[in-house]
C-alpha cells in the first residue's frame, strides 16, 4: 500500500532539479502508475506584469502561442499535438501565464519538441493577431455575461486603489482593439526567457532522457534576467466599501473581501484554513449558517494568493430578498473567527479533508507537474511539502490570531450585484451596514457518532473480467471491486440506473430532490452528523442525478475505508427526509432552477435539447422545473426512493487500495437491505421531422445558440464513429474551431459533441458570438455539418482523431474516480469488456463510416435549435 505521506509521494529522491546554463529551470519526476506524460511550460509572466497601457497582453500572447511558428502552420501545434494521442491548453493569470500538453508517454518527445518550438519561436504573425483580438473580445463580453465572474471582478477593484489586481484583468474592448504587434512581441521577448520559466515534467518517462531532452531542445537559448515591473504596491487601509450594481441576472451575487498577504507570509496557512472552517465541506460554518438557514443557495470561502498578493473572499447566491440577511449571517461567523471560538474538532475536520484534496490532487501526471511548477515558482518546489507541513500544525489560535488581523470589518468591501428588477440593499459606504454581523444562533459544536461494527457477510466468488472482481451479496447485489494502488485512497459508490428521465412529467425533479435530501439524516444521523462524519474521514457524502442514474458516492484516505462504507450504507439504505431538510432542498433546487437561466452554455443547450426530443424525458434537465419541485413533498421523495433502488439495476463499486474479497465481504455486510430488482422501460424518443428552435431574448453581451441534431445511442456501434466526428469537429485543431474561431473570428467558444444516452445519442453544437453576427454563425456551423456530409474527412484528419481518442481514454484512467464511472456506467449500460476494446473498435472507424453517419444524422430539416439572444 501506498504511503499517505506526501513526502513520501513526492520523495525528494524521485524529483530531478535541474537549471540549465541559461536560467530555465526543469524539474522532472518519473512515475510509472498510468502510461501518461505531462508537460508543464511555467512562464512567470502575468496580468501583473501588464504596464497600464497594453492591460490584457499576457492573455493576448497566451492566445497567440498557439498559433505557429517558422515551421508549424496556424493550427499546427493543436494538430499535431493531437495526433500524439494529447490535448494542450493554457491559462493566464494575475501572476503567471502556463501551457500545459498532457499525452500517452511514448509521445513524450514529440510533445516537448512542440512545447519546446512554440515558446522559442512563436511568430505572432499581425494577420492573425487581428482575427485572435475579434476571439479574445468576444471571450471578454462573455465574462461580462458570467454573474459570478462580474461580482469578483469587481470586488477586486474595490478593494484596491493602486495594486495592478484592480484591473479588469483580460482588458475592456477599447484597450484590446488598441494593442499592436510591436507590444505582444516586446512583452514576449522581456517576459518568455529561460530564466523567468520552469519547465515541469511528470509521469511514465526516463528522468534522464526527459533531462537530456530539455537540454537538446532549450539548451542553446539564450540567457538574459527579466527586469520585473508589477507595478505599485497598495498601502493604507482599504476600509469599508460598498458596491451595487444591476443586471439581467435572475439570482444575487453577494461578494465580500479583505485585503490579505501573499502566499509567502506565515499568516496564509492559517488564512486558508479559515476559509476551510467557513465553506469546505457540509459540515462548514457557512453551509450549516447561510446555505441550511435558506439565506443562499451556495456560499464558498477561499484565500486567494497570487505571488504578491492576496484577497480573502467569501462569495454567495442568494434570492434578492434574502441579501441582507446572507450578509450578516456571513459576518456573524467571521466575528466568531476573529473571537476564537473554534473547536478542536473543526481543525481536525479541515485537516482530514485537506490531506484527501492533497492526495487527490497528486494522482495524475498534470496535477504533478503542476505542483512541481507552481511551488517551484515561489522559491523551490519543496515548500509545497513545508506549506502541507506547516497546515497541519495549525491550532484554532492561530486561525484567530490571522482572522483578527486581516479579516476584520474595517478591512473589509463588498459588492452586491442584483436583478435589476430588485430593490436597491443599500447605496455608498454605508452599504458597507449590509454586512453587519446580525444576531445569529450558535452553531454547535459537532463531534462525529463512533461507526457500529460492520458484520462483515459473504459473497459469491468472484468472476473477474477485465481487471474488475464481481462479487454478489446474498440478495444478489452485484458488487464490482478494481483494485488499485497508485494512491492510499478508494472511491465508492452506489449506482441505480433510475435517474431523472424516470420521473413522472409532474413530478419532473423529484429525483435529484430525493437524491439531495436523502443525505440530510437517517433514522441514526441527523444532516450535521452525517456531514461531520464524512468530513472527518476526510471525504464528502455526494447524491448525484442524470438523467440515467441515481448515485452516492464518498472517496476517502485507504485506511478508513470500513467506517466509509457503514456511512454511505446508512444513507442509501434509511434516509428519513426530514421535513425542514426537504424544504431547505426544495429552496435550493427552485433557486438552481433560476439561476439555470443564467448559465449562457448549458441554458440554450437545454433549449436545443428540449426543442429536439419535446415532452419526451430526455427533453427536461435533471432538476426539473419549478411547478413540479414546489408540488412534491417528503412521501414522494420517499416513494421516489424506494424506486430508485429497486427500479433498475442497483449495484456497489469501488476503486481503490484495498482488499479485493475483504472490501466486497465488508460491502456485502453493510448493504445488507439492498437487493436487486429489474426496472421498468422508458419509450424510445422521436426525433422530430422538421426544424424547431426555442428562442429567448437577454440583456447579455452575446448570442448563444446551441444546434441539436440525432446521434448513435449509447449501445449502438456507430457511436465510436461518433466520438471521432466530435473530435475532428472541436477543440484545438478542430474543423470548426479552425474554420469560425481562427479564420472567421465569430467566437471565443465554439464546438461539437456526442452525448450518448441509452435510447437515443445527440450531437450538440455551440457557439457564443455577438447579437449581430447570430446568422452569420448559424450558417457557418450548417457548413461544416454539410461538408461532413458530403466530403470524405481526410485519412490524416481520421488518424489524428483516432490517435486522440485513444490518448484521452488513458489519460482519462489516470484517476480512480474516472475508473469508478468508466466502470459502473459499462456494468449498467453496456459491458465491462468496452474499455479493453476501446482501441480495436476506434481503430476501425472508416472515412466513409463517417460520412455515411453524418449524412444520416446531419439534415438540416431536422436540426433542433436554442438560443439565448443577446441585445
């Protein structure tokens, strides 16, 4: 097994450092767990480093990065990339900007090759740079469109008067139009140098041939220090301040924040723990005080700390009529911060889930790496195991100490960002009484119950397929055990193929109701206990609902396993639906249904789908709709689950470093009520004969429209062919990226996928553009879709999305939390054998095979439209 000891994760002995003659710094760490490489390109060059005149330029290069060099092509570096079995992207942000290609080992050196050759040689060629702004504007009118996005943005300014993180950080329209070629390069040649860069690799290569390699590829560079400008530092007291805005939004974003130090200071481990206490987990203070109190319907805490500064910010979703009493709630637990009035038990709670995060975020080659290259970039990459250290002794003292120095109410701003149908909270500095800690009710103290023992039962031997043990409880409960040490951790789960298309039309959301509540007590835990319990075993008890399946699912640290699997029996087995609990569901769920409007991507995606498949159950989103979640009360959560778990095939899976016979027996004895049973049929949807399209009309920067035609159903052969459409069609590379994002500028987003579902698949298409160029975008995607139609895609376009597909599916099984879906979705709606042929049946997908799908499925007749249209 495993060690849960970081430091014995990332042992120094297994981390190679070097700094090559130039300055570029690689770090390499070998781990052979899963046939994946990632390369991590760590450029420290930021929104920070932007002078006041060319704000957004480190975006802007971002952006141009991809787009070619001396001897790759526009499009090149994706294609190729691509065709290596991998997917790149990048992010900037205030303090760095980084590239990142994850692929299959063996591509390791093609890969680098293509890193290697876009930073020393991008061209930044004015043609393109013109089209790119027209992609990058768009992206920016985007953001404006993103509540939450607009709310924290804006906090930012408030907060600061002369510190660069004021800005709007990609730019306004104005100042990117502006931007020259001239001022992208001179940015890169200042910034993209050896010795302002880390080069971070990880995964199933040779520590010394990757080092050889970065010496071959970087090696003759050429030196030179960065002369760093991040601007003026911020000085004095933020005070109190007060910011309200108005717009076509259907929730209230309520925002508060406190100036606080960089990453380096001693007080930031204690001031991430605060935000820990506050909103991580269930169990948190603000879940139990705002979310639970109906106040919000989500409340998240965290510390943001980018290399010179930092921002601690508590954000929540409200209805407009509870702002107010949010606001205060919030402050309310941050004076009992300030007071000291934390108990040891919440410490260790946050220990026990910070360690799992930590785990978690380790088990794949790119979280590797980029804990190598961030941690790097503070000074060494060994302080990442100092900072795990040093937020693992902290006490409750010390979460006060920093809580009384940086979080105070005289620090503090907020920004309230409403319906503009609502009233006004408050206006000037003294909205800033909107954040008055109110009289609020103490929270109690929760200690977790002591697990009962498990009467370990047995079960039939076990039938091993495909790596996967299947064993059978005494009720004949199939339950699927896939054994894997890379990690001292193991997912679980419980899986009933009776999701939200089985809810009656008038009951539509009954399901993800029940699914919520049914982890809101049972007839031995109240909700606070159940949530204290998971926490402290340092996992989260989930519910999840799609439209196939009804699941709970926990993940925890190896070694208490047993308790984990006698909680979650607990609750899929007895849920009492309390009635308070169901009503503070219900809240929630109805403000889902709202904000959903919000959601500029997955809204108009909905409406395409519900335009497509009409009174159909594939043509409701999961959380249903407003009339039916107001009309369901707690017996028909309680019927809905008992149809949960005896309707459909109900089964237990888990991954992860265990015993294979002694975790299914422990299974077996836990879920000794559960029993199997066959589920009804839903009828087979009918795609409709001729074009429909369901319109909305927003006060938003964009048109988004999402186009729905059918695809292959989830056990259907040509669902392979399928994948590989999607593929050739999006994404970096992508023929419609390529075509109306690089060439014609309509988008910042833009692509095509496959859903497959069990009675019917659909291709979705999407694109956000402006209002004016709506028809414009409509007309580009029935273009590519009728070329599909009647053009053979090319053999090369073929191969690089079979090489793709291929990639994607290893990477993918990196982590056991994908292993655990990738199985229980196979043993549910198809066959565990799938993933073993996976390559075979993606390898013999023809070019016609293509097209003769396409040309069945593309008919422009018979498309299924959604569109949220700007004005």
């Amino acid at each position: 097994m495993a060690s849960s000891d970081p430091n014995q994760l990332l042992d120094p002995a297994t981390v190679h450092r070097t700094v090559l003659p130039n300055g570029l710094t690689v770090l390499v760490r070998r781990d052979a767990s899963a046939p994946v490489v990632a390369i991590n390109t760590f450029v420290r060059a930021g929104y920070f480093d932007e002078s006041d005149d060319v704000v957004g330029v480190a975006h802007v290069l971002e952006h141009m990065f991809f787009k070619g060099t001396p001897t790759r092509g526009v499009g090149e570096i994706a294609r190729q990339t691509k065709a290596s079995g991998g997917y790149l992207n990048a992010h900037t942000i205030y303090d760095h900007t980084s590239y990142y290609t994850v692929l299959p080992a063996a591509s390791f050196r093609r890969g680098l090759e293509i890193q290697a050759d876009a930073f020393r040689n991008s061209l930044i060629d004015a043609g393109e740079l013109e089209r790119e702004l027209e992609v990058i504007i768009q992206e920016v009118r985007r953001k404006r469109d993103n509540p939450s996005a607009m709310a924290t943005e804006s906090l930012y300014a408030l907060l600061h008067d002369a510190h660069r993180i004021r800005r709007w950080r990609m730019g306004t329209e104005d100042e990117l139009r502006e931007l020259t070629r001239d001022q992208l390069l001179g940015f890169y040649r200042a910034h993209y140098r050896p010795s302002n860069t880390i080069l971070s690799i990880a995964g199933g290569i040779n520590a010394d041939t990757a080092m050889a390699e970065a010496h071959r590829l970087y090696g003759d560079m050429a030196t030179g220090q960065v002369a760093r400008d991040r601007g003026p530092d911020e000085s004095g007291n933020a005070g109190p301040r007060y910011s309200e805005m108005s717009g076509d939004v259907a929730q209230t974003q309520l925002v508060l924040g406190w100036r606080t130090p960089p990453l380096s200071d001693p007080a930031t481990p204690a001031l991430d723990l605060a935000a820990m206490l506050l909103s991580a987990g269930r169990a948190s203070r603000l879940y139990r005080a705002v979310r639970e109190r109906q106040l919000a319907s989500s409340v998240s805490a965290y510390n943001y700390t980018p290399t010179d500064v930092g921002v601690f910010v508590v954000h929540a979703e409200c209805d407009p009529q509870h702002t107010v009493g949010a606001a205060r709630a919030i402050s309310a637990q941050m004076e009992s911060l300030r007071a000291g009035e934390i108990a040891h038990f919440e410490v260790e709670r946050v220990r026990r889930l910070f360690e799992s995060r930590w785990l978690r975020r380790l088990e794949t080659a790119e979280g590797r790496a980029t804990h190598l290259a961030e941690w790097e970039a503070q000074g060494a990459w060994e302080l990442g195991e100092d900072y795990y250290d040093r937020f693992l002794r902290l006490d409750g003292a010390a979460v006060a100490d920093a809580a009384s120095r940086f979080l105070g109410p005289g620090r503090r701003g907020c920004v309230v960002y409403r319906p503009r149908t609502a009233e006004p909270v408050a206006a000037g500095v003294a909205g800033s009484l909107v954040a008055t800690p109110g009289s609020e009710p103490a929270l109690s103290h929760m200690a977790p119950l002591g697990a009962p023992a498990i009467a370990v039962r047995p079960t039939s031997r076990p039938d091993t397929r495909h790596g996967v043990d299947v064993y059978r409880s005494e009720q004949g409960v199939p339950i699927l055990v896939r054994r894997r040490t890379t990690m001292p951790m193991v997912h679980l789960a419980v899986v009933s193929a009776a999701g939200a298309a089985h809810d009656e039309a008038d009951r539509a959301g009954v399901a993800l109701l029940m699914g919520r509540a049914s982890i809101k007590g049972t007839a031995r835990r109240s909700a606070e206990e159940i949530a204290a319990e998971a926490e402290f075993l340092g996992g989260t008890v989930g519910a999840s609902v799609t439209g196939e399946t009804t699941s709970w699912s926990i993940s925890v640290p190896s070694s208490r396993f047993e308790s984990a699997v006698e909680l979650l029996a607990d609750i899929v087995q007895n849920p009492a639906f309390p009635e308070d609990a169901v009503e503070i569901e219900r809240a929630v769920a109805l403000s889902d249904v709202a904000s959903f409007r919000d959601d500029m991507y997955s809204y108009p995606v909905h409406l395409a789908v519900a335009a497509a498949y009409g009174d159909h159950p594939y043509g409701r989103p999961a959380f249903g709709s407003e009339q039916a979640l107001r009309a369901v009360g707690a017996g028909d959560l309680r019927e809905r689950h008992v149809r949960s778990i005896a309707r459909g095939r109900t089964a237990i899976g888990i991954v992860g470093d265990v015993d294979s016979r002694r975790a299914a027996e422990v299974a077996a004895g836990a879920f000794g009520t559960l029993s199997r049973h066959e589920g009804g049929v839903l009828p087979r949807p009918i795609w409709p004969e001729r074009a429909r399209e369901l319109v909305e009309e927003r006060d938003k920067a964009q048109t988004a429209l999402a186009m729905a035609f059918p695809a292959p159903a989830r056990g259907d052969n040509e669902r392979f062919t399928a994948r590989l459409i999607s593929i050739m069609a999006s994404g970096l590379g992508g023929r419609f990226f390529d075509e109306l994002r690089e060439r014609q500028s309509l988008a910042y987003t833009v692509g095509v996928h496959s859903a497959e579902r069990p009675l019917a698949g659909t291709f979705i298409a999407y694109i956000a553009t402006s209002a004016d160029k709506e028809d414009r975008a409509r007309q580009g995607l029935l273009r590519e879709f009728e070329r599909l139609r009647v053009e053979l895609v090319t053999t090369e376009e073929l191969d690089r999305a079979k090489e793709y597909a291929v990639g994607a599916s290893a990477i993918r099984r990196e982590t056991a939390g994908a292993l655990l879906s990738e199985m229980m979705d196979a043993w549910l709606f198809g066959a565990l054998s799938e993933a073993a042929e996976l390559e075979r049946r993606i390898r013999a997908v023809t070019r016609e095979d293509v097209r003769r799908l396409a040309a069945a499925c593309f008919d422009p007749s018979k498309r299924a439209e959604g569109i949220v249209r700007g004005r």
